[in-house]
C-alpha cells in the first residue's frame, strides 16, 4: 500500500468518526478533503431536485482559495449526455474532457469558462436513488485518474449517503421524542433485561425508579409492587416482566412503594412486548397514576363497610325487642300495629345495610359465588312462596312447566330474583297480577318477572341498573330506597354468565327479563 494510500485511508476515518447529523458541516469536510488529497483544484457537491429536473451545487472547494462557496444550477435538458450517464455508471471517470463523450454537454462553455481538463463525477446514491453527485474538476494539464483515486472518491460519495441517513434518523427520533414527551403519561422503555433503556419526560418527572439503566435488580431493591389486595408482587409478576415474557398487560391496577420514602402511589400499567422476528426483544411499559381515585375510592369503600357494620347492632336491637314485646300478654291493642311497623321497618333497613355491605364486596371484588347445578324453577318458587305472603293485594302466578337447570350459587340467585319480584309487588301499589315465567329458551334458562304497575319512564330503562339510579326519586311515585338493589342483581347475574333486561311503558307495567346459560354437564368456564 502506497503512502498516498495509507493517508486516505486514514482521512476517511476520521471522516467517519465525524457527527454525521450536521449534513452541512460534513458535506463541506468531505469536498475538502477530496481536494487536498487528490490535488484537484475544485471539488463539489450537487443535489438532484425533487423532480430531477436539474442538480444544484449546495458547496464547491477552491483549493488555491481554501474556500467554499455554494455553486449553481444544471438543468437536465442541458446536460441530455451527462444526466443518464450519472445513472448508470458508479463513476465518471473522464481523463480528457474534450473527448470524452459522456462530458459532451459541457464542452462549449462550461470547461473552457473555468479551464476545466479532467473530471472524475462520482453519483451519491440515497435508499435505492440518485441523490446527487461529487465532482472532481482539474485544472491544468489533463490528468489520469487511477482505480485508487476512483475508490476513494466512491467511499467519500458513500460518507454523503450515511451522513443523509443518520440525519434523517435523528430528526425522526427527534420528532417521536417531542411526540412521546408531550404526553402526560409515564412511558418507559425496558431491555430484554428489565432495564430501563428509555423513559419520557413525565416518567422522568414522576417516577422515582424511572431513570434510564436502572435495572430491575435495583428497582427490585427500591420499591414494591402491589397487587389490588395490597399483596407484595414478585418481580416476575410485574407487568414489565410479564411483557418480556410475551404477554400483553392491559391496564392493571399497581400499588408502587417506595421502600426509600414509605411513599405509596397506585399506577395503572399496559405493558406490549416489541418483538423482532419472534423473539421479544424489549417491552414498553405505559403508567397512569390513578393515585387519586384510588385512595377516594377506598376511603368510600372503608366508610360503607363501617357505616353498615355500626348500623346493624342497633337495628337487630330494636328488631328483636319489637319481637319480644308483640308476643307479651296484655299489651293495649294499638301497640300491635306499631310493634309491627317497627319491624317492617328493621326488615327494610337490613335488607339497605344488606345491599350496602354487598356493594362494598362489589368494589373489592369479594362477591365469591358457590355455583351449584340447580333448578331455577325451585329457587323462583321459593322466592314467591314468600313474597306472596306479604302481599295480600297481589296476585302472584308462577308459570314453570318444567324445571330449569342452571348452575348457581342458590342464594345469590335467590337475592336476584327476589329483588325482581319485590320490585314488581313495590311499583304496583294499587296491586294486579305479578306473573314469574321460567322456562328454557333458544338454548338457555330465561326467568321473566312481569308486572302492571308504574312502568319506568321513557328514556331510563337503560339506566335502570346503575347504582344509586332512581327514575321515580322527587315523584308522587318515589318509594324510598337507595336503587342498589337492580345494581346487585345485575352483577350477581353477570357473574353467572348471564344478563338482565328492562322492558316497560310508563302507566302500565314493566317486564324484568333474565337469562342463563344452562347447566350442561361440562359447565361453562366462570366469567368470574
Ligand atoms: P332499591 O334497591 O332502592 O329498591 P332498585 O335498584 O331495585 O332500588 O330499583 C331502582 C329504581 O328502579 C327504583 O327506585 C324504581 O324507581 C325503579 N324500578 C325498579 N323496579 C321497578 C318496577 N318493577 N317498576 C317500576 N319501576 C321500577
């Protein structure tokens, strides 16, 4: 290897060693060198325009001036041999500009204008098209370009292409970081080994273990994650782990503890795996602090579970000795109809802190069923065997052919469908008929529940099942109650598989509809 050789060599090096995102700058570096190391007196760099109409000249070198300069324009409809030329060759290497045919275009005014003898054009190409040209002019007598300068020359052209590219990879990065960062969630990004390898502003902001190359060894020996049960999560359990593994984490519910603070926060968190090929090579971690709603939530969750364990002590009192004081001998007759009102109305107020109590297991997810194959038929008949007793002014028919097998926890279900029937007794107060059908339908257990009085108003039959909703509430028709029970029902319902309809025209009575899957033998997987 020559001398020259090794020096190029070594200018193409540092060359690469440069920042290549300030395309400017590199461009200007790379004419430069061309020059020196080559001796050639005028060195450039052209780009083809969008339409390829023409090249510009966005820099020449003088190498006598040791000065750049930006230069002009060529039109392609000037230049008919030069252009498809630069397409098809890796270089133009024309020792006499005067005979070579390719430099024809420019032979006129062009060469002779700047004394221009030799030329060397090597095309810069960019993703698979010409991107523009570097030039070699000579000036004086016409020299020959070896295989080495041709080489050289073709590895600086290749230098414009990675400059070109790694700026456009950083102004994309740039962008999708201002995206990312603008953002008011948390995002991290972690390597194949939980390491946090990138984190956004908000996560940088808001996270204690959120900076970048915090493996999840240390953040293991930092903070402590939570289950909704307040249950201490192995690493392996938390989401980003799990996405590493594959699985895709849809807003889970997190408690983070600082063990550096005492600090705790609730974060809901979706973790995706990102895959290259098959193999999950890192894993994005999305978290939204719900630390707020959370601890209001559990305040209200303690305060119903509180409110309803302080209510019951007295009411079972006043309840039992009502009881008691009924069965004394020689009370004054008025006394009965009073003791009884009392314990009607401890029945209601049991049967309120009853749904308050259930609403709060609700809310922590502690509704636990016990399903069992059962009869439908006989649960409802139990149900209006009961209810018909307090009704003297209804006309309770249950219309059952045939028993209805369906797997239930029978006092869940029983809760359900007394609440339909009760409703139907309690929203018709000038009486009629309540009629309860069970039968098998299409494949499933269907129970309807109809009756002939108030109806819903138009418009809230399809509110009628969230919690504390109470179309009649401020009417001549309101009779009192939280508007839980219909909330439960549904729940207890949805949970055995199945659903809950309202139909009703207001003034002439309303139709509660249930359905079921049927008990077959292999049960249906628990939607619990
Ligand atoms: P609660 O638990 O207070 O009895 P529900 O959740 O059972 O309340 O019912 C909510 C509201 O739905 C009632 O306040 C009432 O306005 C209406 N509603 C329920 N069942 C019927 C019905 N069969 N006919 C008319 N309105 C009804």
């Amino acid at each position: 290897m020559t001398d020259k050789s090794l020096d190029r060599q070594r200018v193409l090096l540092e060359l690469a060693r440069r920042d290549p995102t300030n395309v400017p700058d590199t461009l200007r570096a790379i004419t430069k060198v061309a020059a020196l190391s080559m001796g050639v007196e005028r060195t450039s760099i052209w780009r083809l325009v969008d339409d390829g109409s023409a090249i510009v000249c966005d820099d020449v070198y003088m190498l006598s001036k040791d000065d750049h300069r930006p230069g002009g324009r060529i039109l392609a409809r000037d230049a008919p041999h030069y252009f498809p030329a630069l397409l098809e060759s890796r270089a133009l290497a024309a020792d006499d500009v005067t005979t070579d045919p390719r430099m024809v275009d420019f032979r006129e005014s062009y060469f002779p204008r700047l004394g221009i003898t030799s030329m060397l054009d090597v095309p810069i190409w960019y993703r698979g098209e010409l991107y523009g040209v570097l030039c070699h002019e000579h000036i004086g007598p016409p020299r020959h370009w070896t295989s080495e300068e041709v080489n050289f020359s073709a590895n600086l052209a290749d230098l414009v292409s990675l400059s070109l590219e790694a700026m456009e990879r950083k102004t994309l990065e740039r962008r999708w970081e201002a995206v990312i960062d603008a953002i008011a969630e948390m995002v991290v990004v972690l390597d194949a080994d939980g390491t946090i390898v990138a984190a956004n502003a908000a996560a940088r902001e808001n996270l204690e273990r959120g900076r970048v190359g915090l493996t999840l060894d240390a953040r293991n020996r930092t903070m402590e994650y939570r289950d909704t049960r307040d249950r201490v999560l192995p690493p392996e359990r938390w989401p980003g782990p799990r996405a590493l593994r594959g699985e895709t984490v849809r807003g889970e519910l997190i408690g983070l503890k600082s063990l550096v603070t005492g600090e705790m926060r609730y974060v809901r968190i979706t973790s995706a795996p990102m895959r290259e090929g098959e193999r999950v090579t890192s894993a994005v971690s999305i978290l939204t602090d719900v630390s707020e709603e959370v601890k209001f939530e559990r305040i209200k969750r303690d305060f119903l579970a509180a409110l309803a364990h302080e209510l019951k002590t007295p009411v079972a009192i006043s309840k039992s000795y009502a009881q008691l004081l009924s069965r004394q001998a020689g009370l004054p007759e008025r006394a009965l109809p009073m003791l009884d009102a009392i314990r009607r109305a401890s029945d209601r107020m049991e049967k309120l802190i009853a749904d308050m109590v259930d609403l709060s297991s609700i809310i922590l997810g502690q509704l636990v069923l016990e399903r069992a194959p059962t009869d439908l038929v006989a649960i409802a008949r139990t149900v209006v065997e009961r209810a018909g007793r307090s009704a003297p002014r209804h006309r309770l028919r249950l219309d059952a052919p045939a028993p209805v097998r369906v797997l239930a926890d029978s006092s869940r279900m029983e809760q359900a469908i007394r609440q339909l029937v009760d409703n139907a007794i309690r929203y018709s107060p000038r009486g009629g008929d309540v009629e309860i059908q069970v039968r098998e339908d299409a494949g499933g257990a269907v129970l309807a529940v109809r009756d002939e009085g108030i109806g819903i108003p138009h418009g809230q039959q399809e509110h009628i099942f969230e919690p504390f909703y109470r179309p009649h509430a401020g009417t001549p028709n309101d009779l009192g109650g939280l508007g839980l029970g219909l909330y439960l029902c549904r729940e207890i319902v949805l949970r055995h598989g199945g659903t809950v309809l309202a139909s009703s025209t207001e003034g002439a009575g309303s139709t509660f509809t249930l359905r079921l899957p049927l008990f077959t033998e292999l049960p249906p997987p628990s939607p619990q």
